[in-house]
C-alpha cells in the first residue's frame, strides 16, 4: 500500500518544546517526583510514555507531594492556580508559547478596559486559563450563540471596546465568523479589535492534507479523542472525503479493518496526525500499512 503523510503532520512545534522540555527536566531532577498538572498533551498513549517515565499525570494539584517539581502542561494554566503551584513546588513552565503570548494579549487588553470574546470550547484547558486573564468574557463555541451576545451586549452602554480572539486549536472559520459578526452588529461607538490566535501550523496541516487527499482512496486522522486539533482535523477531512477514519492507535485501525473497512496494496492512504499524536504511534501505523 501506498503511504501519503502531509508536511506538519504529528507534534507541533509547541509540543515538541515540551517533550525536550520535560525529559530534560527528568534527568536534572534525578529521584526528584515530577508531576504535571493535568496531562502535558490530550493523548493517553503519550501519558502512559511518560509514565513509563516516572513522569506522573495529576489531576488535583493537591496530591502532588511536597518537595516534587509540578510541571505547568502546554495548554498552559488559569493564572491564579499558577500562582499557588509556584507558591508551593518548583515549578516548570511548558505552556505553548503561542498560548502564552495570548495570555499576555489578554492581559493587556483587559488591563486597557478591553471585554474579551473568545471563540473556542468553553470547557478546554487553554480555554480556561484564557479567562482568568480577562476582565469580563464570553467564549462562543457556535454561530448560534452569537444573537444572544449580541443581544446583551447592546442592552448595556458601559462597553466601549471588544478584543476579539480564538483558542489556538479552533476552527478559523467560526474565529471569522464571530468576528465579523460582532464587528457588523454593534455600533461604530464600540471598537472591535480581532487578533487570529489560531495555531498556523495546525491550519497548514490541515491546508496540505487537503491537497494530498486528492491522490488517496482512503484518509486516516490519528488523534485522541480529547484533542481538539485532532478532531478538527478529522472533521476537516471527513468533510471532504467520506472515506475518512479517525482512529487512536493501530488497535483503532484493525477494528476499522474488522467492520468491514478493506485495505488493499493497490490503495493509496493518506496518514496525518494531530499535534499532539507522536511519532510512535503513526510509525505503528504506517508499518501495519506498509506491510499490506
């Protein structure tokens, strides 16, 4: 079988910093407990790498004993809780820069009387630390929130100025969407500032698939179901092409093969991985598709 992988496809550029980031800080910790505040990426098999690694996942900042290294995962942090991690561990700071910079652009905006919109899943980690950046804010995750929050916003005359901005991993076009809007419904008393924070490299990941999965019978998007910027892409591709499958592993591919799904040596197969998928995982994939 013929294999197709796209550039930009696995760790992006952010993750790909941690990863040095943390292994590095394994070896000078030496018995000291590292632990990461929620998990470094959204993958379970790359966890469960760390793990291997003595490298622990928790959850509730509380368990994490005294006198270990807590490490601030690449979503980045609400900035209270940061405060207290730094307050109480050593800590090391693995946010995305491109998040971290956004964070910052928050903060300015909201020190300068800025409300700030953000377009994203209301629940995502980066999406929660934005926030606590922010004066007052409202994250849209859908067209169909809009009128509301257009609506409110005109019933109130104490908004002068709107920042406008996107999590790094949503799709550009509810970003231009909600941009627009806001920007065509208010009045020209209120100035709307939008800044695309949308990673560029995921949009270009997205861009080359696009391009390549002309040439391929078959799409296969490895990701974690958790991750945003893999199930955009999938969406993405889906859309697309429908023979698109979005899997986690090679077990997720041999299941697809077992509901019926052929793979034959006369195919070709476009591979692409999220940003948060790595490089173990798409080579365990590509092999078993090689072998075909």
């Amino acid at each position: 079988m013929k294999i197709l992988i796209p550039a930009h496809s696995g760790f992006c550029p952010g993750v790909k910093t941690a990863e040095t980031g943390i292994l590095d800080a394994r070896v000078r910790a030496g018995e000291t407990p590292i632990f990461v505040y929620g998990e470094l990426i959204h993958n379970k098999r790359y966890i469960r790498h760390l793990e291997e690694q003595d490298i622990r996942t928790a959850h509730d900042k509380n368990v994490i004993p005294g006198g270990s290294v807590a490490v601030i995962r690449t979503h980045g942090l609400d900035r209270n809780e940061e405060t207290e991690l730094r307050g109480r561990f050593d800590v090391i700071d693995l946010t995305c820069v491109k998040v971290k910079k956004l964070q910052e652009l928050i903060g300015k905006h909201a020190a300068g009387g800025y409300y700030t919109v953000i377009a994203g899943k209301k629940d995502h980690p980066e999406v929660r630390g934005l926030i606590s950046y922010a004066g007052e804010c409202t994250v849209i995750e859908s067209q169909a929130e809009l009128s509301g929050f257009i609506g409110s916003i005109r019933a109130r005359n104490d908004i002068a100025r709107i920042l406008v901005v996107s999590q790094t991993t949503s799709p550009e076009e509810l970003f231009r969407c909600v941009a627009e809007t806001i920007r065509s419904s208010l009045p020209d008393s209120i100035a709307v500032e939008a800044v695309n924070s949308i990673c560029r490299v995921t949009t270009l990941r997205e861009e080359k698939s696009l391009e390549l999965q002309k040439q391929a019978d078959i799409t296969i998007v490895i990701g974690d179901d958790k991750s945003s910027n893999s199930r955009k892409l999938y969406e993405i591709l889906k859309k697309a092409s429908p023979a698109t499958y979005f899997i986690e592993s090679l077990d997720g591919l041999k299941e697809i093969e077992a509901g019926g799904v052929a793979l034959t040596s006369g195919m070709t197969a476009l591979v692409v991985s999220s940003s948060s998928t790595p490089r173990f995982v798409e080579d365990e994939v590509t092999g078993y598709l090689e072998k075909i």
